[in-house]
C-alpha cells in the first residue's frame, strides 16, 4: 500500500514538471530580421520540408556564416530565387531548427 502511495505522489509531482519543461520548450525561440543572401535552395529527402540557405551579405567578410532555413509554405518556396538578396525574419527555436516568418523582395536603387 505505502509503495503504491509513493508511486502516485511520484507521479503527481513529475508530471506538472514535464508539463511546464514541453510547453517552455515549444515555445521559447528568437526571432531575427536581416538582409538575407539566398545561396541554394531544395527539399528534404522525403521532399515533407522545403529549405533555403545563404547568409547576411551586410556581416563582415570574415564572420558570414550559411543559415538553413526551413520554408513551410510552398507557394513562398516557388518565388525566391537563388542569388538574390531579401529582407526576411526567421524564428529560431530552442531546438536549434530555423523557421521563415516573413520574406520581402529588397528594391533596387534607381
């Protein structure tokens, strides 16, 4: 009986923490915005997730460094082209995986 009481208080106490450490984890990410060079672009294997990589053409030579994106619309995926820059934000989860918000065509000077 007093194993089965110290299972349930184990229970009662572990779930409440597993529940706040998912939701935490879920939700918890970074937003960044920053002119975005696209260098190449494709799919996954299964072709379920569609991906961009480039870098910020603004950092200093020596610390650009190649981002990958994941594109979750389609529709976005089919308009940018590779070698053109735009203005994008992208969200950053606690998991490390890059998710596009936003993308918008840079205007060139006239």
């Amino acid at each position: 009986m007093k194993s089965k009481r110290n299972f349930l208080l184990a229970i009662t106490i572990s779930v409440p923490f597993l529940i706040v450490f998912l939701i935490y984890n879920s939700f918890s990410s970074v937003l960044t915005v920053t002119d975005f060079t696209v260098i190449e672009k494709g799919y996954s294997n299964d072709n379920n997730e569609a991906w961009i990589k480039g870098f910020n053409p603004n950092a200093p030579v020596g610390h650009q460094e190649e981002t990958k994106v994941i594109v979750r619309e389609p529709m976005v995926m089919n308009l940018i082209q590779k070698g053109k820059t735009y203005y994008v934000r992208y969200t950053t989860k606690r998991n490390g995986l890059i998710f596009l918000s936003d993308i918008e065509t840079i205007e060139d000077p006239k």
